[in-house]
C-alpha cells in the first residue's frame, strides 16, 4: 500500500541546474528523490510532483511536492525512537540531504492533495539592488545588482496595472498545448529597511520565466526608459517583446504555496488540470 | 603627500581565513589592500587600519577601515569621468574586488579619525536557528543552527545580566598586556518574524572571541542546562570558564561601527589608546 506525503523544503537554487531531474546534472529533485529512496530505503527512486518547477539557478524558501511512498517503510521511518513518522522523516532527510536542501515539514497528505494542481497560487520574491552602499555581501545570492537608481514608486504603479486575468503570453515562454492565460493576484514593490528592493509576485499559476520576464517589464520604468504604463502595453500585445528582458535567476525565490482547506482539494486540483497542462 | 580615508565595507567571512593579513592565506586584509594597491597604482601594498578584526569565517556588514594614501593618486581616481574621487574610488574598488566583499562607501577621514581608535562601540549580531523548520538554506553561512528547542526569554533575561562595566576575562583568551576591562553596552537577544534568534552585542571594544563566548554562555541557559544567573556568575569567576563553550565564527557579523562627532575624534583615539592595547 502507498501513502501520499507532503514535504514543505526549501533550497538555495545556486548549485543546482533547477528543480526538475536530468541525467548528469544536479538538480533538487534529484537529490530529494535519491535522499527519499535512501531513508525509506526504497528499491527504485522516488517519484516527486512538485507546487513549482524552478528553474537553474531560481531559489525556494516555501516549495511543496508530494510523493506516494510505501506505508509500512514509512512507519518503520522512527525506528526505536518515540518521534512520529512524520518527525522522523525531517530528521532522517536532512541526515542525508546536502545543505542547499532544508526540508522544513513532512506531513501526511489529506484526500484529493495534489502539490501541483490542488495550489491556489504560488507567491515569489524577486530581489534588486541599485544602491551600492546598500549592497550586503552575505545575500548577494539571491540579490541581483543594478547599476542605476530605481523610481520605486513608478515601479510599483506599473506593476499594478498587470494585476487582473489576462493572456500573459507576452512574458512568457510559449509551449505547445499549454495556456498562456492566469491571474496575477498581486504585483507590488517596495523597498525595505535594508534599501534593498523586492518585488512580491502572486498568481494562480506561472508559465515560464513569466515572474522573471514581468520583473525585466517592470525595471526598465525603474530606470525612466519607459512610462509607468509600458508593461501594460506590451500585456496587451499579448506576444513575446524582446524589449522585455528576462532577469537573472537568482533575484528570484518561491517563497509560498497556497492550498485550499481540506474539502476542497480534490475540485480544485481536477479543475486546474482542465484548465492547464503544462503550468508552472 | 597622504590623506587619510575611510572605507566603509561588508564581506561574506565563508571564504576567508579572517581579516588580518597572513602569508599564503586568503584574509579580507588582504584582498582589500591588494585592490586599494591596484587602484590607485601604489608601488607598495597600503596599509589598512580597521575596526573590527574579524576572525576566521566571522562576517562583516559595518565593517570600516582607513588608509592612509598619495593625495594625487587619489584625486587622479576619477580620469575623464565627472565623478568624485570618493564615487570613483568605490566604483574601482568595486571592479577589482571579489564578490565576496563589499566596498559601501569611501569618504575623506575628518581630522584625527582612527578606524580603529576613535571608534566609540562596535555592534554585533548573532543567529542562531532552533526549528528545523524555520530554517533558510539561503542564509545558512550566517546562521547557526542548534538541536534543541531554546528558551529566549531566559536567555534575554541572562545577557541582559551581563551588561556594564566588568573585568570580562572569563569570556577572552587571554593575551600578554591586554586589559579584559570592557564596557559592555548593549546584550540582548530576540526571535526575529523569520523565527530565527538574534543576539544583539555591543560594547565600546571587545577583546578577541568575546561575543562568541558571550553567546555561548548564553546558550545553554535556552536549552534549560543552567539558570538565568548562571553567565554572570562565570563572569564574576574572572577566568575563563571550560564550560562557556566559543559559539560557531559563521553565525557572527559585525553590524555597525560607531564614532563619535568630528570634533571629538582625536580625544576619543587618545583615550581608547591608554586603556588599551591589543583591543578588537
């Protein structure tokens, strides 16, 4: 008999050529998958489904995968200890993991969970720096450094004006079969205590490098080349801009997955699948 | 002719055998009078005076220096450019210096500055992380991370009993014709949002692995292995107690460096010269 776990983690993305396993790189869902295989001591790897396929390079502070893994190697995960299975799953993965890999929670899944197409929306952060002075050496990983000062407040005007169910297929990359439609719940800027600035981004769904190519939209109104209502525009035009410069991936980190309470899970992950095939 | 300068900097300590300058070792003295050398095309490395010397792995974000430099190389910083010899000479800084170091700022030192001297207190910070779950991989060279749950409370109540003018000898290494005589300003420790607990340190000077002593002392009042009172009865042992265990370096950054007003400078470096002599 199998089980379905939910593993919250976190990683730092620099060292990993992305989430999703490849032969001959190294990857968190290969290195999870082996680190699950090795503690439940399973005889084939195993199989990961993940709330948000990042790409090399993207970190995750709040990502969500599930896993169906065999019940009895999971009750036998505390061994003579007095932990819960589930205790003894945190301990035992990060026994093994690395330390770019944090798991931060291993919980049994309820009915009809399904990391990927039960997620209401994922919410990401994108960090700038433009002030030298402010630059902290100890985050330059996940940081991305400018060389001109950023209006803030025109930054944040304009990436409102993207808020809304729209075809984002203007900042994304198009694949076959897959919708470039969604809605972004929230798109703000602000510029912290640190004077760092950071984008909060929030949709149903991300198509991909769309957080990264509504970022490399919304700078360029930073630097006074374009008008706060530029990115709205080029929303508009509804195909790729190559004025739109996907920004570099290590600004970029999944901080939050949001389901939806329990009786829900199973609608909600059979409604997304209608509606997309290859989401984010 | 010299004038003197003052550079503000922050560094990641991960890749660095410690500030002070030792041959074959890669020390952030180093690396900075290298760039500074390179910069302004001295025919010898400059020489550095700073505020903080910093051990193996310890991380700076308010590290400051001086030097003293050929005015006319230092004026020539700028070239064709309309910059400041100061912006010029943080944007070259910046071009030859690694990535793990920092250059915020570079301003001409008022009359009587001293990096090291003048300096009225010096602020650190401590991380330590308790909860598997609150851990952030991106900021795991800077966090120490602890098995057990900790009691901050108490651990807040007991530092704050460490505050004030001592003989700190319990908490240095001891070194020939250094006073241990500190006074200790600030000891307080609080649980940041991230859920990550943060020791705030100052004191006028600290004498060398002080605040990693101080911490700790601390530490084992959270994990409920001595009372609050304990860290200030090892402090009125004066001797250096075994079972006040020097906390991890990476966990440690210095924050802030503070002086006092231009006019006040010069009084402040004569005294802090007569009290001490081997001071951090």
């Amino acid at each position: 008999m199998t089980l379905r776990i939910r593993i919250d983690l976190g990683y730092d993305g620099t060292g990993f050529s992305g989430w999703a396993a490849q032969p001959g790189l190294r990857t968190v869902e290969g290195v999870l998958s082996e680190a699950l295989s090795t503690v439940l001591r399973a005889p084939e790897p195993v199989r990961l489904t993940v709330a948000g396929r990042t790409d090399a390079g993207v970190h995750a502070r709040g990502q969500v995968v599930h896993a169906d893994v065999d019940d009895s190697a999971f009750a036998r995960l505390p061994g003579r200890s007095d932990r819960s299975p589930e205790a003894a799953a945190v301990a035992r993965l990060s026994g093994v993991l690395p330390a770019d890999v944090v798991v931060r929670r291993v919980t049994l899944a309820p009915p009809g969970f399904d990391a990927r197409f039960s997620a209401l929306r994922r919410r990401y952060r994108y960090r700038v720096c433009d002030d030298p002075g402010a630059a902290d050496p100890l985050r330059r990983h996940e940081t991305v450094l400018v060389r001109d000062r950023l209006d803030i407040a025109a930054m944040d005007e304009s990436a409102r004006g993207l808020v809304g169910l729209h075809d984002f297929a203007a900042f994304c990359k198009r694949r076959e079969g897959a919708t470039t439609v969604r809605t972004l719940l929230e798109y703000a800027w602000r510029r912290g205590d640190d004077g760092v600035l950071e984008a909060t981004v929030v949709a149903d769904a991300f198509c991909h490098s769309m957080v990264r190519a509504l970022v490399g939209a919304v700078v360029p109104v930073g630097e006074g080349r374009h008008p706060a209502g530029w990115p709205a525009e080029v929303l508009a035009g509804r195909t790729r801009d190559p004025r739109v410069k996907v920004m570099p991936a290590h600004g970029l980190s999944l901080e939050e997955v949001v389901y939806p309470p329990e009786g829900e899970l199973a609608a909600r992950a059979e409604q997304a699948r209608a509606t997309r095939t290859l989401d984010r």
